[in-house]
C-alpha cells in the first residue's frame, strides 16, 4: 500500500507530535525511575491493567494482599504502548502518599506479558492504534437508531476475522424497531447469520438483555460499535454500579455523541471481564492489505482459488469464481459489493 506524501506543514505537525510524546516519555521514565529508586516499592506482581489516563494507567492486583485492589501506576517509556486487558509486571506502593495534595501513592509498571490477543485500529495518522487486549469475544453493538453501517459492520467482522477473536453482533434498542423498519432490520441480521455469525435482539432501557451474561460467561469480551448504539448503557443494566455516562443523540445527525473516553474493564457478577470502549464512528482496514481483506470475509473462502484465472483479481475477470457465487446466490450481493468499496479504500487510506 503506497504511503501518501505529506505536505511541510502536515510533516512538521506530525514532528512536533513526535517530539512532544519523546518528551513526555523522558518525564514519564523519569517518574517511574525516582520511584523504583526510592525503596517505597513492593515486590514484582502480576496485575490486569483496567484503564489507561494519558501518561499512567490503573492496575488491578492479582496476587498478594493487595489481591483485587486498583492502584494507578507510572509506566517505564521502553514497554510499547499498554491497554486496557494487558496483563502486567508491576510493582505496587509500600508507603502512603506523602500528603493528599500529591494524590494517592503510585505504583510502577516494568513488563508487559505475552498478549493472546490485539484489537487494532488506525489512527489518524495512519499508524496502529491498540483498543483492547486478551480480548475472547467482540460484541458488536448496533441499533436502529443512529441507522446501522453494514459496511462498519463488515470492517469489525474483517477485523475479528484477522485478529481470530470470535465477534457476536447484538441489536440493541429493540423495542424501537417499528413496523416499517423491521423488514430492514431483520434482513441485515439475517445476512449476518446465514454465514455463520451469533445476532442476538437485545434493549438496555427495556432491560431485555435475555442470556448476555451466560452468554459472556467466563470470557473477557469488548463491546464496540458507533457512539449512540447504547454500549455504556448495556454497562449499567448488566452492572448497575458502573455509572458508565451515557447520552442522547445529536439532533441533527441523529448521530452518536461521544460520552465514553476511555476503555475501562468491568468485573460481571459471575466470572467474566467486561471492557467499555470509547465509540468509533468509522473503523478503517487501511493497515491491511487486499489478500487480508479477502481473508475477512468468511464466505468467500470456498471460492478462493477455483476462479478460471490464477491470477484473478475478482473485478472483471471471465470466469471469477466470486462472481458466479453472488450470480449464484451464495454469496450476498450486498456483502460483495461492500467488499468492493472496502479494497477501493485500501488504495487510498485516510491519512
């Protein structure tokens, strides 16, 4: 994929970005080095990171006395950057804060253990922006109001597809869904479940949420779809303590707006983790390539490799076994076509 040359003044703001997180990284391994000289540290532990605040993150503890307790931390500036679901090597405080002015004691984070799995998306600039960590499942939350993008849809269901973590799609705000919009609404789920994907109908206000937490189990599970669609509000159904901030729609876009900042990771009654993540309005697949992109989608794998042609680039090619497959009816028209839109982006990134 070919990088798009930036303009003087674009890479000077993207240097001055460069030079300001160098400089805040310098201050932030300067903190982390004053406290691991300072003797006021705790032996290394493992811990659950639960939250990330600009330059320090929460730390749950996993062993000791200090078992279940939440401590923020300094971070060394080697380990890359940390997400909510890392697990840790840390070192917890030993002595209080000096006053309360200076906030409660810190602790200091000084490895990162081996990731099962990544949740990825670009940032503005182009580069890999970790959301979550350990990830078992992606609920991916849409609504009928703000209308559901079958082709962000398709992007998270690319992405879990790659990163082999197994997505579940829920229809939250169900008990909005009119006469008139049904039809719509049960034909995009039921495109999704003829491939193979879990739907589930579900409504935070009504708290219809029938077997989410059997459903969650054990798992550590992400919701994540576009702000509005009521992530934090299934929050506060499934844990009433969480007082995750919720919001109403824009009156004018009938968009989302955004209300969570943060990715924070939520204990569920039972056994499982819960992660809240910020809303993403767009999730794009510029990081990957076209051969990735046809890796995403689940149903067009057994046509792969059986097109007249080797080489065939499934666009106007006779004999293009996808083709055949959306002629035929095994493929969906509309799934197709989105992939179309989909490899057109990845030829010109938004950077």
């Amino acid at each position: 994929m070919s990088k798009r040359k930036l303009s003087r003044q674009q890479a000077f703001r993207v240097q001055r970005i460069q030079d300001e997180r160098i400089a805040r990284a310098g201050r932030r391994d300067a903190a982390a080095s004053a406290l691991l000289d300072s003797g006021e540290l705790g032996a290394e532990q493992e811990g659950l990171v639960t939250a990330h605040y600009g330059t320090q993150i929460e730390v749950e503890a996993l062993q000791g006395e200090q078992r279940g307790q939440v401590v923020r931390c300094h971070l060394r500036a080697n380990l890359e950057a940390l997400v909510t679901g890392d697990r840790v090597i840390w070192q917890p405080p030993t002595a209080p804060a000096a006053s309360e002015e200076a906030g409660p004691a810190l602790g200091v984070v000084t490895a990162l253990l081996p990731r099962q799995s990544l949740l990825v998306r670009p940032d503005a600039y182009g580069k890999l922006k970790p959301v979550a960590a350990n990830i078992d499942c992606i609920l991916l939350v849409i609504s009928p109001f703000p209308e559901p993008s079958a082709l962000l849809v398709d992007r998270y269901l690319v992405a879990c597809e790659l990163t082999g973590i197994r997505p579940v799609i829920l229809m939250n705000k169900a008990d909005l869904i009119t006469p008139e919009l049904a039809p719509a609404m049960d034909a995009l789920l039921a495109q999704y479940e003829a491939i193979g994907y879990e739907t589930r109908n579900i409504s935070a206000s009504t708290g219809q949420l029938e077997d989410l937490l059997a459903l969650i189990g054990d798992q550590v599970v992400v919701f994540v779809g576009q702000s509005g669609v009521g992530k934090s509000s299934i929050v506060n159904v499934l844990l009433p303590d969480a007082d995750q901030r919720v919001g109403p729609l824009s009156g004018a876009s009938r968009l989302g707006q955004h209300t969570t900042t943060t990715a924070r990771l939520f204990h569920l009654p039972d056994a499982g983790l819960l992660i809240d993540s910020p809303g993403i309005r767009e999730f794009g697949l510029w990081h990957i390539d076209e051969e990735q992109l046809l890796a995403g989608y689940v149903e067009f794998q057994p046509f792969l490799g059986t097109c007249r042609f080797r080489n065939c680039a499934h666009r106007e090619e006779p004999g293009c076994a996808l083709k055949v497959a959306v002629a035929a009816g095994e493929i969906a028209t509309g799934r197709f076509e989105r992939f179309c839109r989909l490899r057109e982006e990845l030829k010109s990134p938004r950077v």
